[in-house]
C-alpha cells in the first residue's frame, strides 16, 4: 500500500501534499508504469483523509496522463521516472469561479478605442496638466447624470470625487473623516476594504450580520464612529439591505455623529425584483462609492465617490491632483455622455442573465447542492452536497483546476468551521465553461449527479 506523510499544518492542502507525493513516486519509479493504485476508500482509510481528497488527487493524475482508468478494474500507472520533473507546480486553475474574475471578451475594445484617438487627437494642453483633483468638471458632470438614473442620486459635480479604484478612494475617505475614529465593517465582509482600512492605520470594528444585513444595534454598541457597508448587495452574502435597516443606520448616523461609507459596487447588475435606490439617495451626508471595475474592466482602474459638501473643502485641500490620468478621463466622459455605458450595461446584464441560468441548471442538473436565490450581482451562493469535508471543499476543487472560496472565508469572528457555503463568481467563463467546470467540481467531491452520463459530463 502506498503511503505518505500528510501534514494538516502544511500551507499545502492534502490534496496537494497527496498529489504531488503520488507523483514523485511515479517520477521515482517507487509507483512502475502499468502498477495498479489503491482504491480511494482503500487509501482514503489508509492515510486518515477523505475519499475526495484521493478522488481529486488522482483527478489531476488523470488530467496530465499519468495513470489510466480501466473499466470495472481500477487505476493504473501510465508514466515513468521522467513523470516528477516538476512535482512542485501547483495546480493550474482553469475554470475560475471567483468574485474577483471579469468578462475580457465582450469589453467595448472598438468604441473605447475610437473615443481615446478622439481625446488624443485633440492634442489638449490640459491632458497634459494636473488638473482639479476631483477629476475634470465634463467627467463628473456624466457621472452626477449616471448616478441620477441608475441608482437614484442626486449629487452636484462639485460633490464627486474621480478616483484610481476602491484602494484610493476608501484611503482618501479615511484621511477625511480622521484615522483616531473607530470603524466598523460588515462581518462577513469584504477583505480588501478591511486590509485598506488597516493598513491606513484605522482601529476596525467587526460587527455581525442580523437577517443578512449589518445589525445596527451592534453597531451602536460598537462605538464606532464611522461604517462600511454594501447594502445593495451584501459581499459576500448578497443580500439585500431592507428598508427598515436602512432607515436605522441613517438614525445612528446622525444621532452619533458617524459616517456612512456606502459601496454600490456592483449595483448595475440587477436579474430580478425591485431595485432599491442608493442610500446616498436619501441622505446627502452618506459617503458613496463606486467603481468601474465590474462594470467595463477591473485593469482600467477608474472609481468615483460622492462627499457630503461639508468634506469637499478638506479633500481640496489635501489633494493638488487626480489619481486618474486627464485622457482615461475624458475617453469615460465620452463613454457615458454618449450612452455607450448604459448600452453597455444592458447587453452585459442580458449576458450575465444567461450565464446566471446555465450556472442555475448546472447545479440542478449535477445535484450539487443547494442554490441560493441571486437576484442581483454577478456570483451565487452554494450550500455544497456530497460528503466532502467542509474544510476540504476549496482544496479539492483547486486540486481539480476550479478556482472558488468559502464563505466563512471572508469572516474576522469565529464562525462554525463546518460552514458548507461556497461563492460561485460567473462574470469569467461563459456558458460551455461554466457547465464544464461544474461538472469537474461535482467530480472534486465525488457527486455523481442525476444527470451525468456514464463518463462523466452533463448530458445533451
């Protein structure tokens, strides 16, 4: 019988260690070419681990040719010592299911193209000098229009800030409102406004989620004196922020002096139900933020933010320059100004649709587990099925080329461990992959689905 040491304290996961273990030994030739390997339950029970976990590590044995199936009698190897050469290269992923993926192939090259040799064209003296550091007055004037009728905000271009993505922007709020005050942040939440916040220097306040949403009750026990929040689109829940909640949180900040940090990031992309308008909508001294990265593309590095007026002196005063350079800046004022942005947001939004559907049919027809209803945003949330320990799902499908994270994964208290919630992101891969990366994770954690055929894959 095979055997290895699988250490749980390894940075690796099991899958991995067990892979790449399996694989020097063929490299070795301690595993002959043509040797039949141990059952999964067999070495399952062996080295103490799950039977996904050897299910994904031959997965990847399989995939680069390196053992064999034989029907109704096993797993053989295929390779010799040559097979190990690389042992330590770690999976490559190929079906992306993570929030953070986007959509290069539908990206509005041609027009995008067509108004910067128009800006460029020009030969502007301006492009060339810092200008306000707000951004430039045509850029914020499309963009007050934008807000006003997508989400239902009126803010002067005066009170709109153009910055380079959320990193900028959440780092200049927080030299605006003051590093000494407590802030508080949705837990589960979003990690990377947390590390911008911390690495700022900001004190950070966890506060728990009640019914999906920020529990404002906790809040104010919190102390905190400023909140970030998503309640558009709750990351990485994705629920949606009720009326009443947000009612309450307007009360807490301006009973306690706090400010409002409100993210809309991914607002546009809306598949059902009613949209609430933004928050900023209803009270002029809550923070907006947005960007552009879902949007058009996450590389161009372009985000806005509205200040209530009373911050805007501030702002000037410390900044002499936009983050964003002056021609990205007119060729997204022509994007919008005409129409090109909300055209492209429509077709965008018939696509995710569709890919939306084909991840709800995968899931049904591979019996992967349970899919939360998605009314808006461009991810799902998965109760996974199967028998594969929570702790391993993420490991596995890595080990099988599928990129996805937990949802306990994104949360700063201590949560139940057995949490069997995965994030399934489908901005990335269009149809075709979205189905065949379902099929290779349904296969990760050894779920044979109602509607496989015998080999593998859904069927017609």
């Amino acid at each position: 019988m095979f055997t290895c040491t699988l250490r749980a304290d390894s940075r690796k996961t099991l899958c991995e260690q067990l892979y790449e273990a399996l694989r020097r030994q063929i490299g070795a030739g301690g595993l002959a070419d043509g040797e039949k390997l141990p059952s999964k339950r067999a070495l399952a029970a062996h080295l103490g681990v799950s039977t996904s976990t050897v299910e994904a590590a031959y997965g990847r044995l399989l995939e680069e040719g390196l053992c064999e199936s034989r029907p109704r009698s096993g797993l053989y190897v295929t390779a010799g010592p040559a097979a190990g050469a690389d042992a330590e290269k770690p999976p490559e992923i190929r079906w992306d299911f993570g929030t953070g993926a986007a959509d290069a192939e539908h990206f509005p090259y041609a027009t995008w193209a067509h108004l910067m040799r128009g800006v460029l064209g020009r030969r502007s003296a301006d492009l060339l000098l810092a200008g306000d550091p707000r951004g430039s007055a045509g850029l914020r004037l499309a963009l007050s229009g934008l807000v006003q009728r997508l989400r239902g905000i009126t803010a002067a271009p005066e009170t709109l800030i153009v910055g380079a993505g959320t990193e900028v922007l959440v780092s200049d709020v927080l030299a605006l409102v003051g590093r000494d005050r407590l802030f508080a942040v949705e837990d589960p939440g979003y990690p990377r406004v947390r590390r911008i916040l911390s690495a700022g220097g900001a004190r950070i306040a966890p506060i728990p989620l009640s019914g999906g949403a920020l529990d404002v009750r906790a809040l104010y026990r919190s102390g905190a004196g400023a909140v970030y929040v998503t309640p558009s689109h709750q990351f990485p829940t994705g629920s949606e922020m009720d009326e009443a909640r947000r009612a309450a949180l307007l009360v807490w900040a301006r009973e306690t002096g706090g400010f409002i940090l409100e993210d809309d990031y991914d607002s546009e992309f809306r598949f059902d139900g009613k949209n609430i308008p933004a928050m900023r909508g209803r009270d002029a001294r809550v923070i907006y933020l947005n960007t552009f990265s879902r949007t058009l593309a996450p590389g161009l590095r372009m985000g806005f933010m509205a200040l209530p007026e009373q911050l805007v002196p501030r702002y000037m005063e410390q900044h002499s320059a936009c983050s964003v350079p002056a021609f990205q800046q007119e060729t997204l004022e022509g994007f919008i100004a005409g129409g090109y942005m909300e055209r492209h947001i429509a077709r965008m939004r018939t696509l995710y649709r569709g890919r939306l559907q084909a991840l709800r049919r995968g899931v049904e027809a591979l019996d992967l587990g349970r899919l939360h209803p998605c009314d808006a945003g461009l991810y799902a949330l998965l109760e996974a099925g199967g028998k594969t320990p929570a702790g391993e799902l993420v490991p596995a499908a890595a080990c099988a080329g599928v990129r996805l994270t937990r949802l306990s994964d994104y949360a700063l208290m201590e949560g139940a461990k057995q949490d069997r919630t995965v994030l399934l992101g489908f901005a990335g891969m269009d149809e075709e992959r979205i189905l065949e990366g379902l099929d290779r994770l349904a296969g990760a954690w050894g779920i044979r689905g109602k509607e496989q055929n015998p080999k593998g894959g859904l069927t017609k």
